[in-house]
C-alpha cells in the first residue's frame, strides 16, 4: 500500500455547528438531519488567524420537510436560513447545467438530482475531489476548462461555406451521438478518476475525452482524421487503465470509459 504524506493545510479540522431557526410545518412532522459541509474561506478573518489556514467542516441542522427533496434544495435553505456566506455553484437545478457538481456521501454527483432520502446518517457534503478548491464547495475548473478547449469542440468543416444549406444528417447518423451529446461537462467522471488524479496536467481525462469522441463521431464534421490524430498521444489518451470509475460515477448515465475505448479502437484500425 503506497504511504501518501499530506500538507499540513490539507488537514481539515472541525468547525462550528448551527442550526435552523426553524419554522411551522403545518401539514408534515419536522425530520431534523445533520449536514457536514467542507468549508473554506481563505478571505474570512475566521480562516486568517489560523495558522495554517486550515479548511474545516461545519454541522448544519435543519428540518428537512421545510425544504425541496434534493441535497441542493438543503444547502440553499442553509445559504438562506443559516449561513449566507456557504458557497456552492448551481443554476438549472434540473441536472441540466452540470454546475452543481460535488461529493456527496463520498461519491460524486450532481447536488440537484440526489435525494437527501438516499444518504443515511450525517450528509457529508464535499467539493469534487483533487481539484483546488476557491471557495467552500467550488472548485477550480480552470485546467479542465482548457483541456476542453483544447479538443476544439465545435464543428469544423474544410469545405466552401454554404450559409444557405444546412449540414443534413441522417437519422442513423444522429443516432451515433446519444450518449455523447448528453453530457453536461460537470467532471464527476473525470474527479473519480485515478488516472487523472496523478496526471491531469496531461491526461485529458474521460469528461473530455467523451466529449471529443461526440466530435470524431458526428457525420458533419470534416476533420475526423485530425481529431483522431491529436488525440493519438501516450498520456492524452491512452493514460486510461479503463478501471471504469468514470461510467460509475457519471450522474447521467453516459460510459465515458467506452468512448475512451472507442477512439482508441478507431485509432488502431486507421493507423496501424
Ligand atoms: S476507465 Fe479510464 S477514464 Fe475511466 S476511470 Fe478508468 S482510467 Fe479513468
Ligand atoms: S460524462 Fe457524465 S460525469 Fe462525465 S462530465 Fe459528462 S455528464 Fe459529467
Ligand atoms: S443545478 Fe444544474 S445540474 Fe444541478
């Protein structure tokens, strides 16, 4: 068993406990759960006279049958209710936008479409691992940003513009991109990934190796073979294991381990 050796402010120590004030439920009995939320704040006076700034867990009690179903709906009427300054991302709350991505019970996934009814115990609440952390619950996807972009993920064509016609696809054709398409870049799989823990400042990592293989895939576009060629590289791509955390951990349902094992079959056939 490798023996890891943390930095100290990676340490996280216990931090305050804070209830809701609580409000009338006129139709259901209260049902009080506890909310163990990752905190830190490196601008708060709380975190500066700490040496070092060490990040900390807060305990957060509430009714939950005043509040929506989902983890999220819990950390909004925290935000509201208890603590303003708590920091998450969301937007479209219908596991659409991908933004609010975190570990929740120790696996990752989407805050909105997880039932507080499916965490037994304490709901421990924390960002997506191996990423740095801004703030709190929000991680910094800078990099994961840039190895997105870097993959070029829109449709090229080399020839002549047509403004006037459309770029026509077959029913069969579309149907090569389910699957992929859906996707919606919130890097549960790509944060589970051990491939990617240790090297993803070259491993591009299943989020976005899913989404350049909706590229390769699709009918219209016109720069196949360069796509493939790019991603042809030993750490790119083939730092994959398949060890397959990725398919379990996408809150969609996507494989991004197959897509992964797609391109690189292509790239066998068509330069070997
Ligand atoms: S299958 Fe590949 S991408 Fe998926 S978790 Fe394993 S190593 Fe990572
Ligand atoms: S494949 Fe799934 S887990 Fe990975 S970024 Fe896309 S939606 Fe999220
Ligand atoms: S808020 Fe959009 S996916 Fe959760």
């Amino acid at each position: 068993m490798v023996k890891l050796t943390l930095p100290k402010n990676s340490r996280i120590k216990p931090g305050r406990t804070l209830k809701s004030p609580g409000g009338v439920s006129l139709d259901k009995p209260a049902s009080s759960r506890t909310f163990q939320v990752y905190r830190w704040q490196p601008d708060t006076e709380l975190c500066k006279t700490e040496s070092p700034n060490l990040p900390r867990y807060d305990q957060f009690s509430l009714d939950v049958n005043q509040c929506g179903p989902m983890v999220l709906d819990a950390l909004i009427t925290i935000k509201n209710d208890i603590d303003p300054s708590l920091t998450f991302r969301r937007s479209c709350r219908e596991g659409v936008c991908g933004s609010c991505a975190m570990n929740i019970d120790g696996v990752n996934t989407l805050a909105c479409i997880k039932p507080i009814a499916e965490v037994e115990g304490v709901i421990k609440v924390n960002p997506l691992p191996h990423m740095p952390v801004i703030k709190d619950l929000v991680p910094d996807l800078k990099q994961a940003y840039a190895q997105y972009a870097s993959i070029e993920p829109w449709l090229k064509t080399s020839s002549p513009d047509q403004p006037d016609q459309e770029h026509r696809q077959s029913p069969e054709e579309r149907a090569k991109l389910d699957g992929l398409w859906d996707c919606v870049l919130c890097f549960c799989c790509s944060t589970s990934c051990p491939s990617y823990w240790w090297n993803s400042d070259q491993y591009l990592g299943p989020a976005t190796l899913l989404q350049s293989f909706r590229w390769v895939q699709d009918s219209r576009d016109e720069t196949r073979r360069q796509r493939l060629e790019q991603l042809n590289d030993e750490m790119k791509l083939y730092s994959c294991h398949t060890i397959m955390n990725c398919a379990k951990a996408c809150p969609k349902g996507l494989n991004p381990a197959k897509a992964i094992s797609q391109i690189k079959q292509q790239i066998a056939r068509e330069f070997d």
